[in-house]
C-alpha cells in the first residue's frame, strides 16, 4: 500500500504543476513546483525501489541456498558412506563364517570359487573408481581407504599373478544352451574377463617371458 501511495503524491504533485503552469493565478511557482515534485517523486521512490539492495538480497538469499544444498549434499554422503560400511561389515561377517564353515567341512573348492569372484569383482570396483570415482569426496570422507588403495590392489595382482583366474566360460555355454541361463550373461562375462585380462597386463601380469 505505501508504495501507491508514493506513486499518488507523485501524480498529485504533477497535476497541481500543470494547473500552475496552464495560466494559474500563482505562475511564478511553476519553477519551484517543477523542482518540488521532482525531489518528493525522487524521495518517494527510492524509499521503495533500491535495485542494488534488492540485488543484494537476491545474491545473499542464492548463496544461503547454494551453501545449505552443498551441506546437505555432503551430510548426506557422509552418512550414506557410515550406513554402508557398518552394515557392508555384516555382510562380511557372514560371508567369512560361511567360508569358515565350509573349509571345516572339507569343502575349500567351494571357497576358493568364492575368492575367484570376490578378486574380480574388487577389480570390477578399481577400474569403476578410477574411470568415475569421486577422488575429493573419498580423499575427505575415506582418506585411510584411499592411502591403502594401490597397495590393496597391488596385493590382488600379485595374487592372480600366482593364481589365474578360473575361466567358466563352458559352463556358461552349456548353461546358456540348455537354457538355464541368458545369453547375455555369457556375453557380459566374456566382456570382464578380457577388461580383467587388460588391467593385469598393463601390470605386468601375463608377461612373464
């Protein structure tokens, strides 16, 4: 409301300066109305309209967005990161019992085929992580992690160095034409064991003389 009413002293204050300029009975303050309603127009406006402060504004209000998003968007990363680990342990622990249980039952191939697939899927997970990983977010939420990482992975290439990994690929075929399986797992396995076989060599892994 108060900024029509600004708006209303304006127009008033012209109307009376063209009355007294069209042949008024007071022509000698045409000048001074002039200026006058210049100064209370000029007064009125700017105490509504300051486009700088409202640009001010504007600019402080996106910064306090962009500033609680950016927070949110890390506390939530770092809690998504805590939530994993300690539930990824429990899954650990039982896949570890699991294996406990079946080398007491005298059953160490069973363990060894689940070893073959944890080795290639921790490859699976290197080779992601360098082509799409998050290196400052890991640096800042799992800097013990990322100081290990070439030596863990280092320590998995000497291992297939030793132990090549087991190719299943028959039983995939014959899988796949029995029809117990989708062709496209035969595909897509083909598909990881040569990116495995890639990575190993550019270690040095396969090109003994």
């Amino acid at each position: 409301a108060l900024p029509n009413c600004g708006f209303n002293i304006c127009h008033q204050t012209h109307q009376l300066m063209h009355l007294t300029s069209a042949g008024s009975t007071l022509p000698s303050v045409a000048g001074p109305l002039n200026s006058a309603s210049a100064a209370v127009c000029v007064m009125v406006l700017s105490r509504y309209h300051h486009p700088v402060k409202n640009m001010k504004r504007y600019v402080h209000a996106i910064l306090l967005a962009v500033f609680f998003l950016a927070a949110g968007v890390l506390w939530g990363f770092k809690l998504g990161i805590d939530n994993g680990g300690n539930l990824g342990a429990i899954t650990q622990a039982v896949i570890g019992i699991g294996s406990y249980e079946a080398i007491e039952a005298g059953h160490s191939a069973r363990v060894q085929a689940h070893t073959n697939t944890v080795v290639n899927t921790a490859i699976d997970s290197y080779l992601w992580f360098e082509s799409s990983g998050n290196e400052a977010l890991s640096w800042l939420f799992l800097p013990t992690l990322m100081k290990a990482k070439e030596e863990y992975i280092n320590k998995i290439v000497m291992f297939r160095k030793r132990v090549p990994e087991t190719d299943i690929s028959e039983s995939l075929e014959a899988m796949v034409e029995n029809g117990d399986e989708d062709p496209e797992i035969l595909t897509t396995y083909r598909q990881n064991k040569k990116r495995h076989a890639e990575f190993l060599s550019s270690r040095g892994v396969g090109n003994e003389p």
